[in-house]
C-alpha cells in the first residue's frame, strides 16, 4: 500500500528536503502534497485522503500545534498520524504533542530519521478506519 | 559564564551547518567583522522567558553551495531558494541554541525569518550591542552570527 503524504512547511527548502528524504527512505508514495502553513494543510486534508501529516511548528497564519488541533477536533482526521519535524528545543512543548499523538523529529535530521519514524508510525496506523 | 555562552553558540552554529548543509566551519574569533557590502544577512526574532534576535551574515559566495548542498541537487539554485535556505539555517539555530540556554522546558515563540537589505545592515550594526558573537571560516567565505537579547549586553 503506498500513501498519501501531506507536507507543511513554510520554507520550501525543507519541504524538498523532506520529500528527498521520504523518496531515498524507500517508504511508498502514491501522492505527495505541500503546504506552506497550517490552514493550507488544513484545505488540502478536507480535499483529499491524507494518509500522513508531515508539519513544522513555526509557521506563519496557522501554525503546526494549531493545524494539530483542528485535526484532532475533527472526527473524520482524528486519527490521521502525524510527525512534528522542527528545531523546536522546549521539551514541555514537544510532550504537548507528544500527548496529541504526534511523533517528533528534530532538525537538523537525517534521511535515515525520517525512514524509521515513518515506517513506526505508518505499522502502527494500518487500522486506520476509511 | 560569558565564555561558556559563546562556547555553547560556536557549537550550535557548527553543529547545524554541518548537519544541514554539510558544510564544516571553523571559530575565528580574532578577525574582523564580515564585509557587509559581500554578504546576505538574514535574521529571526524570538519572544518568551526573554526576546531577541539572531542574525546571520554569509559571503555571498558561499550561499549558492550551501542551498545546493541543502537541497541536494548539482544544479544552480535560484535566489529565491538560497534566501529560503539560508532562513532556514538562522531558524534551526535559533532552534537549537535557546533551550540549551534557557532550559529545556521553557518555550519561545520563535517568528519566521527574513532576508535583510543592505539599507538595513548598516542599521542593524548599531542597533545595540550583541549579547554573543560568533564569526567562522567556511571554505570558500566567512559568515558572523550575532546574538542579541533584550536587555542584555
């Protein structure tokens, strides 16, 4: 099964690197979509099916812990899994989202990060109802 | 404390460049300030236990290297991917630096970064004194990163 991966960056230089990193990682893709901040991640996940959130936090108009929110307050994106990639160093901010059931990656990052947290958290998802 | 400080920013800094954008730098604390005219500053601000701002001025030289290094590609990149890469840069040390100061459970907002002008460089120089300062060799340039906290000097 290949998945829908939803992107949501404001810099469009870590979104490419994060796509590089998904495509070398060997996890499958069916569709990738960007967004450059949380309420365009939002519009994205009403329009299509979103398997896998990717977000960074610091983001202007919307940002990531808020885009989290939104999803986890509505019932048809709930469960969708999502990992938090940022430069974020507050550890009473990261166990915030830790506790909204998202994983964390922290940048700077390495390919292989981005594989392992991936495959973890997509064998975990599989049951997610449709 | 003040050199355990400039230490623990020196590290930072790189630490990320290397991780980032594979590029290996050097602390040259005894040199000049960077010449301006050659450099792209970028810069971000941050708001919590205490505000500021972190600036960043790079050879211009050395930037088309290091958004290509970042993205991963051989081919040029355009000007708009250099700013965005180098804004990223500034936003993952600012990222990186902070708690190790202030502690890890404290929380910044920390607000998106920006390109500086030239008009606003000079500005910038006397816009109070840094809190910390750290100026490195790259291999093909020099970038300075300046620290400034609200309140402290």
């Amino acid at each position: 099964m290949a998945f829908n991966i939803l992107i949501v960056d404001d810099s469009s230089v870590m979104r490419k690197i994060i796509i590089k990193s998904l495509r070398m990682s060997g996890v499958p893709i069916a569709e990738l979509y960007e967004a450059s901040n949380g309420k365009e991640g939002l519009d994205l996940v009403n329009q299509h099916w979103i398997d896998l959130v990717i977000v960074d936090i610091n983001m202007s108009v919307m940002n990531g812990e808020e885009m989290i929110d939104h999803l986890r307050e509505n019932l048809e994106t709930s469960d969708i899994p999502v990992i938090v990639v940022s430069s974020e160093g507050s550890e009473t901010r990261v166990e915030r989202m830790k506790n909204q059931g998202a994983s964390f990656i922290h940048k700077p990052f390495t390919p292989e990060t981005i594989r392992d947290t991936v495959k973890k958290v997509m064998e975990g998802s599989n049951e997610r109802s449709i | 404390m003040r050199d355990q400080f400039k230490e623990i920013f020196y590290q930072v800094v790189t630490d990320t460049l290397e991780a980032l954008a594979f590029i290996f730098s050097f602390p040259e604390d005894q040199r000049d300030t960077i010449d301006y005219d050659s450099a792209l500053t970028t810069s971000v601000s941050f708001t919590g236990p205490f505000s500021g701002k972190l600036v960043m001025a790079i050879s211009k030289q050395v930037v088309p290297g290091l958004a290509a290094n970042m993205l991963g590609v051989d081919e040029e990149t355009s000007l708009p991917q250099q700013q965005d890469a180098l804004k990223e840069v500034v936003n993952v040390i600012c990222g990186n630096f902070l708690p190790t100061i202030a502690g890890e459970h404290e929380i910044f907002t920390i607000d998106v970064p920006g390109v500086i002008s030239n008009a606003d460089q000079a500005r910038f120089l006397h816009d109070g004194k840094p809190t910390s300062v750290a100026k490195i060799k790259l291999e093909s340039g020099q970038a300075d990163f300046y620290l400034f906290i609200d309140g402290r000097d």
